[in-house]
C-alpha cells in the first residue's frame, strides 16, 4: 500500500531539499501457490539516521495469468533507486553437492573445502556430546550448521532443501537470477534475537514472536520498544499488520537487517568458513542506533 504525499510529509526535511535515502526491500518468501509472500520497504536517511517503513505490501499472490513470482518481481523493480538490496528469508543457494560438477567419491572420502568444513563440525558436536545423525550435504548447508550450533541462542534452522524449505528455495532461486539488485539472505530469527536484546527485550517476546497464540502480542512489544527507541518509525495502519501477520513481520525485519548490513553492522564471516559458501546477514551482538 503507497502512502500519502500528507504522510509522505512526515519525512525528514533539511532547508526545503529532499534528503538523501537509501532503500531496503525485505521479503518474506511463501508458496507461489499462496498468498502468504510479504514485501517491506525501508527507506534509510543516514545522514539524520532515521529509518522509515516506507511501504508494506502483504499478501501478494497471482491474478488471472499474472504469477505470484511476475508480481513480487513488479513491486520490487518499481522501487525508486538507489535500492541497495533485497534480503529473503529463504535460502539463495543449493547445497554444495548440487552445485559441484566433479566426479563424486562420496562425501565420506570428499575433500572439497565445504565438505571437510561440514565433517569438523560434525565432529566438534559429537565430542561435546552424544553422537547426532550424520549430515547430508546435499540437502544442507555450512551456513545452517553453523546457525545451529555456534551462536549464544539455540536457534533450529531448516535446512536449504528439507521437505519445508526446498520449494521455497526453489522459487527464490527464481526469482533472485531475474533482479538486478544484489540480494541477501537473512534469518529472521536470529536478526530479531540480536535486534532486541540489544534494545533489551525480554527472551520469552523473541523466541515467541511467530507463536499462534501469543505471537501477536510478542510482536507488539517488540514494535513498542523500536518505536520507544527511536529505531524506527511505522505508520499505524502498518503496526496493525505487522502485529497481525507474522510473515510481514519477518520482511520488516529482513529490510531492518539490510540497513544494519549497509552499516557494516552485521557479523563477517566466521574464521575458516569456505569462502565459496553462502553466508547469512547476522546482525552483531552490540549495535549502535
């Protein structure tokens, strides 16, 4: 939904000139069979260090001949430029053995750098304690080994092409190799973990936000607080469907996870990860608003 030239008014203003702005797109990926995909737009003033959710479309799906996957790629080339990334919620990449082409001795003998990586990892959790089931290379990745095991928070990441997440994979995959904005990858998740215990949000509103019953009320408290700390401004008919849909929640905070990437407050990645391996935006432990 647009907003206003009156709302539009709102934004910061600097001796009658329009000021400089970054823009942010957030997506929260469904079937393209639903109507469950979600898009946010940030606009980012970094001079004033204002954030705005500029707009927020929810429930985008197709019309007659016109697929879900041609009107979320329309929302977004429509966007003024500069935007300067789009973040999904769902995977970007395949699994390594579905990308390598040479010929497969089996992971158990592979040298290739992302499948020793996944066997130290596989070894470090079994000696802490007792043994997990062994991974599967072609339906997992680095990235969500890591997630799972190596952050402060227990976090339960579903693999690139587990039964949930592979078509969702698919369709990003899609989707993303028609953009000609760089794209990113995010864990809503662990981007809100980070985000709110560092606005000092109690545990119990992060870990819950999705939950059927109390999630909507996780997600007020969340959005009072960002708005309490000046973080950020959301119009209120927008509050009213971030607290209603938790999917257009999670592209806000895909689009809030860009403009802490833009920042360069989003951690590197971890010492002796395979360079060739996609790496998730993971906002720091400490940020600064």
């Amino acid at each position: 939904m647009s907003r206003s030239s009156l709302e539009l008014m709102a934004r910061p203003v600097m001796l009658g000139k329009v000021p400089q702005c970054r823009r942010f797109v957030g997506v929260s990926l469904g079937g393209g069979k639903t109507d469950k995909t979600c898009l946010s737009l940030i606009e980012y003033y970094p001079k004033q260090k204002k954030i705005f959710l500029s707009r927020l479309f929810e429930k985008i799906h197709s019309e007659g001949e016109v697929s879900s996957d041609l009107q979320l790629h329309s929302l977004i080339e429509q966007i003024p430029r500069p935007l300067e990334s789009v973040s999904f919620d769902v995977p970007l990449s395949l699994p390594k053995c579905l990308r390598c082409r040479l010929k497969c001795p089996g992971y158990e003998a592979c040298t290739e750098p992302e499948i020793q990586w996944l066997w130290q990892h596989q070894r470090a959790k079994n000696a802490k304690r007792k043994p997990k089931p062994l991974f599967t290379p072609y339906t997992e990745r680095c990235a969500e080994a890591y997630v799972s095991d190596s952050l402060e928070e227990k976090f339960y990441p579903s693999q690139a092409l587990g039964a949930n997440m592979a078509p969702l994979t698919a369709r990003a995959l899609f989707i993303t190799r028609r953009l000609k904005t760089p794209c990113q990858e995010v864990m809503p998740k662990v981007s809100l973990w980070r985000i709110g215990r560092s606005l000092g949000l109690q545990k119990s509103y992060l870990r819950f936000h999705k939950h059927s019953v109390s999630g909507g009320e996780s997600r007020q408290a969340i959005l009072a607080r960002l708005l309490e700390k000046n973080v950020a401004f959301v119009y209120q008919q927008d509050q009213n469907i971030l607290m209603e849909n938790s999917q257009a929640f999670d592209s806000f905070l895909c689009a809030l996870t860009g403009v802490l990437s833009y920042q360069r407050q989003c951690e590197p990645r971890p010492k002796g990860f395979p360079k060739n391996e996609a790496w998730i935006k993971i906002p720091k432990v400490k940020l600064r608003w």
